[in-house]
C-alpha cells in the first residue's frame, strides 16, 4: 500500500507518541503503585508500633493498679492481723472501680488467701505461677500477658469460663486444626508483692483482665491511630488480638457485620510470625477482605509465643488509588496522542507544502519547462532547498544552452571532418598513382645516371621525399578505412618475439638492450595478429626513436588483479615525454619527438586498433628518464 510522506510522517509521529505515552503510563502507573503500597506498609508498620504501645500502656495499666493496691494500709493491716477475710469488699470495690476481671491475694508460699470475685474458693497453690513465681523470686511488681487453662479461669471467675470460650470458625488460608473450640483465655495480668512495715515478704496480690471478648484495647487502637475512617461502609483500619492463631479480640468484621471472633489468622502468617517469631508486614487475605496488615508476636514472661498483634489497613482503596492513577495517566496520554495529530498535522502541511511544489517543477523540469520556479518564503531547510532548486534549474538551463552550442559546434566539426576525412581519402587514392609514378621514374634516372653527375643528390632528395608523401597518403587510406580485427585464438609471447625478431636487426635497434620479462602462466587470447604486430612495432619504433638508437628496451607482460585483462608492457630509457604532450599523442599527425620521421599516425592508428580489441592503450611518462607504454587487451574464456 502505498502513502503519501505526509501521511507517514503523522503516523510515525503518533507511533512514537504512542509508544512512548503507553510505555510512560505503564512504567508510571507501576511505580506510583509500588509507591503507594509501600508508603502504605511503612504506614502500618507505624500504626503497628502505636498498637503496641497502646497495648503495653494497658499492661501497665494493671500493673500500676496492681501495685498501687498492694501498698495500701488496710491490705498490710489485714495480714499483720491475720484477718485477710475482712478486705474481701474492699477487694471488690477495688476490682470494679479498677475494671479487673480477677483479683487475688496469696501468702509468701503462694497459697491463695482470697479471691474477690471468687471468695468460696482458696487455699489452691499458685507459687509456679509464671508470673507469682516471678514475683516471689524478685520481689518486684511483674506484668505481662498470660495464657489461663479453663480450669484456672473458673478458679479466678465462673463468669470468666465462659467468656473465654469460643466456638472455631472456618476461615480461607487459614491452618488446619482439628480443635472445634478454645477453652482458654488470654489475659494481661500483672503481680505484686506485699511487704510489711520492716520490709518483710508477707504475700503477693495479683489480678488482671480477660482478653477474649474484651474489646477495649482493638476498638481504642482503630479509633487513636485510624480514627474510626471508613472507606465505601468498611473500616479503613482494624486490630486484633490474636490467642496463638485465633481471634479473641477484634474489629474486624465478617460478612454480616458482626466482630470476626473464633476467625483465623492465614496459614502464611502462621508460619511467619507463630513459628519462626517474625513480624509481618505485607498484603495478607484477613477474614473475607484483603488488608495491608502487620503482625507481631505476643509474648509471655517466659519468652514463648503465645499470640499476636495485629493491624491492617484496607486495601481496596489503594487498589481504586492505583486505578484512578492509572485512568489518570491514560487520559493525558490520549489527549497528549490528540494533541500530537493536530500538530502532526499542521506540521505535515508546512513541510508537505514546499515538497510537494519541488515535486511540481520536477515535473515542469522533466517536461523540459525551465522557466518555472519553485515560491517558498521560509527560512529553514525547506527554504534553502527550494532556493538550491531553483538554482540548480538556472544551472541546468544555462549548462543546456552550453551543451547546445558545444554540440552544434561539434557536429559542425564533426561533419567537417567527414567531408575532410572523404576529401583526403579521395585525394589520397587520386595523387597515390602520380606519386607512385614519380618515385618509378626517379628511380629509373638514380640509376642511370652516373656518379659524379651534380645532381644526383637533388634527385635522391625527390626519391625521399616521394617516399615520405606516399607512406602518408598510405597511412591516411589505412585511418579511414577502420576495417574490423580478424579474432583469432593466439599466444601473445610469439606475436611479440615474432615483432623483435623483424626489427632486432635493424640499424636502429643495434645499440638498444632488449629485455624480456614474461609471465608464463599468461592464457591464449583472441586477437588480430597483424594488427597486434602493427600497434607492438609502432610503440617499439617510438621508443628506439625517443633513445635515440641507444639505451636499454623492458618488454614485459602480466595479468592485471583481477585476471580478466593481460598487460603488455614497453619500458624504454629514453627522452621522456611532456605532461601537455601525454593527451595528444594519439591524435592524427601529432609527434613528441624532436625529429619527425614517420607520418604521425602511428599511435592514433594503433589506438583504434586496441579500441575494436575492447582493450586501451595507458602511457606513464617522466621527463629525462623514460616512457612506459600498457597495452591492456582483455582475456576471453576459450570454452565460453
């Protein structure tokens, strides 16, 4: 299919813009997503520490109630006087007004004396209690976080049994286990130990509070650190309190709205944070939504794992975040793709404009119109080529004129030297019978007459001089006649020794050095043979003329480079020829040398002859030293 430039031009500008603008919203989009889910899980990981602290303050909370406690009067008095029995409504009053869900006294041995929300229960021994253990050894105030047995909750509370309780629920990704309900409860609980008025151990108050179902701290944590946000009707942020995997006390909420207890934690964050004691900070699947979440472990006095605290931010609005971001990017991509069309566009047309006028008068030019011009007022590159156009038409148009006029003249010439050459071939056959005649009788006389006779010289001079006009006029019938080569398969090392051998015995060639330089390998060729022999003894006389029948003659021949020519090669050491001189020595009737004897057209005639061989004739030549004379004839496959 064919398109117009200007076509091509707007829809390669649109390709780049479009690659480029879908790969910018790609790689954009990417980045700001990562961005964004990063900044998120920096976020919650700082929303985790906040929870933590929350939390912590809350076991310090009950330690410092717990404490406080301890140090009263009365309880001091109580033990002193041996009436422990006596405070049980003030340890009461003290358990509500404190929101303790248990509050117990034991002696030193760890013996529970009384139990304020149990009192009919006592004298059970709690000295390897983690905790009670811990304060009968360091006699200091201990809280920490603690898992209870049923057992041990009905023993504090009939009422605690029961709250701890909770019913397992089938939660996706979460790990299998085969339980059906947890029975156990767990509770910060802090200890301290009651001195008397010498520093003396007496005994240790404990109490604390039920995690399970309790949902102060989580709903405190969502409402400091999310504030109580929603995001389309759920909560931005959630937290939860984890027993081992399974939540006791949360905010995140199922389904049907109601609090997510008996739910469990993913079996990826099981791994991670249960078993190997790590925290996790990533996207996690948490009840039936997908949450950026932390969890840490929850630890007891003892260092075991024993739960975890979790916090998570909704992921579904940095998800609807990403995608307003990336709807965002793709608009101003296709108003920047619209925006490159209309300028693509106008672009186009100013550029397509001038071009398509230099195409205009391409075709005026073809047409051989030279008058018409190319109009374009800019000053840029389409400016200066239209200003080249046109003067590259004023050029071909004044050079056209010109080769016009050198064309006439040379036809003129040309016709000329037709009339010329057919003049001088007509004159040549009419005074060559005359000519021929003289010489005859010249010839008859010189030897008639006698030796001494006065003018025998005079006639020996019309002899010569006969002679010299009839090798002319011959040389002139040979020019104009031009006959076609005879082609036959030849070697030309015996066409050349053939010529030596004519003219080694000459008396010109008795003081010149004749040296051979052959190349064996060099095929038979297709040639004329007199011909050939004509143009080697041409060059051969030129140069014993320019040594002046001394010096030393290199004959040598070779292939050229390619192997599809062979070279035939005459080196003499003679006068040298001028540079001016090298272009004319093959015109007619031109002579380098001093002393003319031949006609002066030896070379030209060799020249055609090398001509209709489909070879050339080169001359290289340096005043003072010599002249190399190549004759380059081509090589012809013999079964081709």
């Amino acid at each position: 299919m064919k398109f117009s430039i200007r076509v091509k031009m707007i829809l390669y500008f649109l390709l780049i813009i479009i690659i480029s603008g879908f790969t910018v919203t790609i790689i954009g989009t990417h980045l700001i997503g990562d961005r964004i889910v990063k900044q998120a899980q920096k976020k919650v990981k700082l929303d985790l520490n906040s929870a933590r602290e929350i939390y912590r303050e809350r076991i310090r909370e009950v330690e410092s109630s717990i404490r406080l406690t301890a140090l009263r009067f009365f309880i001091k008095e109580a033990f002193l006087k041996g009436k422990v029995k006596s405070i049980e409504n003030e340890l009461k009053k003290i358990s509500k007004s404190e929101s303790l869900d248990f509050l117990t006294l034991t002696d030193k041995e760890g013996k529970v004396l009384l139990r304020s929300c149990n009192p009919e229960l006592f004298n059970d021994n709690k000295a390897n209690d983690e905790i009670v253990k811990k304060v009968l050894d360091e006699k200091n105030v201990i809280g920490a976080t603690q898992i209870l047995t049923m057992e041990e909750l009905h023993l504090e509370s009939a009422t605690l049994t029961q709250q701890a309780r909770i019913e397992l629920i089938a939660t996706p990704k979460a790990k299998l286990r085969s339980e059906k309900e947890e029975t156990s409860g767990m509770v910060i609980k802090a200890a301290a130990p009651i001195f008397d008025y010498e520093g003396n151990l007496m005994g240790v108050l404990y109490g604390g509070i039920l995690l399970n179902r309790n949902y102060e701290i989580v709903d405190k944590i969502k409402d400091i650190i999310f504030l109580g946000e929603t995001y389309k009707g759920k909560d931005i942020g959630t937290a939860t309190i984890f027993q081992g995997d399974l939540r006791i006390s949360t905010n995140v909420k199922t389904k049907d709205g109601k609090r997510a207890i008996g739910t469990r934690v993913s079996e990826e964050v099981y791994d991670q944070v249960l078993i190997k004691g790590n925290p996790w900070i990533d996207r996690a699947f948490v009840v039936n939504d997908w949450y950026i979440t932390a969890y840490e472990p929850i630890k007891n006095t003892l260092g075991q794992i024993i739960g975890i605290l979790y916090v998570g931010i909704l992921e579904q609005e940095f998800i609807d975040m990403k995608h307003v971001t990336s709807w965002t990017f793709l608009g101003i991509t296709m108003a920047g793709i619209i925006f490159a069309f209309i300028v693509s566009y106008l672009l186009g047309n100013s550029i397509i404009k001038p071009i398509q006028s230099l195409v205009s008068a391409s075709h005026y030019l073809a047409k051989g119109d030279m008058d018409h011009k190319v109009e374009c007022e800019s000053k840029d590159e389409i400016g200066e080529l239209a200003n080249t156009f046109n003067f590259m038409i004023a050029s071909i148009k004044e050079r056209d004129e010109q080769l016009k006029e050198y064309t006439k003249q040379k036809i003129m010439e040309s016709e000329r030297l037709a009339i010329v050459g057919q003049l001088a071939a007509g004159v040549a056959h009419e005074i060559n019978n005359p000519l021929g005649s003289i010489l005859i009788y010249s010839n008859l006389l010189l030897e008639d007459m006698e030796q001494e006779s006065p003018v025998k010289d005079n006639l020996k001079k019309i002899v010569e001089q006969t002679t010299r006009c009839k090798e002319i006029v011959r040389g002139l019938l040979v020019f104009s006649r031009q006959t076609e080569p005879e082609m036959l398969l030849a070697d030309i090392h015996k066409t050349i020794e053939d010529v030596l051998s004519l003219v080694k015995n000459q008396a010109l060639f008795q003081n010149v050095q004749i040296i051979k330089k052959y190349k064996q390998s060099i095929p038979l060729i297709l040639f004329d043979k007199a011909k050939i022999q004509q143009v080697f003894i041409n060059i051969l006389l030129n140069a014993v003329e320019s040594m002046e029948g001394e010096g030393e003659l290199i004959v040598e021949t070779g292939n050229t480079s390619d192997e599809k020519f062979i070279e035939i090669k005459f080196t003499d050491t003679g006068c040298g020829i001028m540079k001016e001189n090298i272009k004319k020595l093959f015109d007619p009737f031109f002579s380098a040398g001093k002393k003319v004897h031949g006609t002066g057209l030896g070379l030209s005639i060799s020249y055609g002859i090398i001509k209709n061989h489909k070879g050339d004739i080169k001359v290289v030549s340096e005043v003072g030293k010599g002249s190399t004379f190549k004759v380059i004839l081509p090589v012809k496959e013999q079964n081709g």
